[in-house]
C-alpha cells in the first residue's frame, strides 16, 4: 500500500524539497535581512512548485497535512528531505564562511503567528484562490511579512540547522500550521474559489 507513494514522481519532489530547503536555509544563514530569504521562496515558488508544490518548510508541511492537501507518506517524505536540506546547508555555510550566523528563535506567539503569515497563504495557493502568476509574489512576501513582525526563524527546518532544535522555532510554527490551517478551512467559503466564480458570473 505504502509502495505506491514511492514512484519517480515523489522521489523526484522529496529532492526538489531537499535542494528547495537547502538554498532557503542557506540563505537565512548568510543573509543579514529577511529579504533575501523571502526572494529565495519565491522564486522558489516557480522553480520547484509544479514538482512538489514547494513545501520547503516543515510547518508548511504539516498544515498542508492536516488539511488533507497532502498525503501523509508523502508529507513524512518532505520532512525528512527538508531537514536533511537546512542540515547539509548549514554545513555549506561553516565551509564557505568559516562560521554561520546565528538567530535565536522569538517567543512561542511571535513564531506562531509569524508563521500564520506563511500558512494562511500557502493555503490560499493551494486552494487556487491566487492566480498562478502571483503564487510566488504572495507566497515570498508572506514570509517576508512574518519575518519582520515576529523577528523569528518561522521554519522548524531552519531552526534545527541554527541549533535551536528545542526552541519555539521548531514546535510553534507546527503548532500554527494545524490552526491556522483549520482555521482557513472554516472560514473559506463553500465550494472555493470555482463557486465563487460561478456565482460572480451569474451561474
């Protein structure tokens, strides 16, 4: 039963998930502002988003989960790309800086509800309710808009390559994927985004 997840395709969207992870986490450990890293999603976005849907985020991951957006073996599969792509960045890192920078994790509610930024949209994405072209847009300037406002890391993979493993790093943005991502699916309306569209053309 399991065996059937394990095709080229979704071996091919674990290592578009761990290369992802890799660039984004390195970025986050030699950028000095968010901004770089929010531009690496983004294009992100559009390199690797018709693979793997560009997840490159465990909290990402796990929202997407519980939403029933994304199967669980699949899901397990990412996760372990992901942390396995910030841990071999960090190490790019230490060789090519000799030392890599360091950001200590925000508390519990500022990692939450930065990464609520992320979340929220990437659901929005995946429920087509952003038109294609502005996947990326929207997608890096969430991220972006949830760095600034929580001064955190919002990435549980990232977090692990910064040695803040047992920090609200890690746990809170996991803990915000399964609200936030409930949370959408209560509000949204009945029948998404192909409804809404019926009903604004007079169908």
């Amino acid at each position: 039963m399991i065996r059937k997840y394990f095709t080229l395709n979704s071996l091919k969207a674990g290592m578009a998930e761990l290369v992802g992870t890799f660039f984004l986490t390195l970025a986050a450990l030699i950028a000095v502002t968010p901004y770089p890293v929010a531009l690496t999603l983004a294009a992100f976005v559009y390199a690797i988003g018709t693979i793997s849907g560009c997840n490159i985020n465990p909290g990402v991951t796990v929202g997407l989960m519980a939403g029933r957006r994304l199967p669980i073996v699949s899901g397990i599969l990412y996760l372990i790309a992901q942390v396995a792509g910030a841990l071999l960045a960090r190490e790019v890192a230490v060789l090519a800086l000799g030392v890599h920078r360091t950001y200590h994790a925000a508390g519990p509610w500022a990692e939450g509800f930065g990464f609520a930024f992320l979340m929220l949209t990437v659901v929005a994405v995946s429920d087509k309710y952003v038109p294609r072209a502005g996947t990326g847009l929207a997608i890096g300037a969430a991220l972006a808009a949830g760095l600034l406002t929580s001064n955190g890391i919002i990435n549980p993979a990232i977090a692990v390559a910064m040695g803040q493993a047992l920090t609200p790093g890690t746990w809170a943005p996991l803990v915000s994927a399964v609200v936030f991502t409930v949370l959408f699916m209560l509000v949204e309306p009945k029948g998404g985004p192909q409804e809404q569209g019926a009903s604004a053309s007079g169908g």
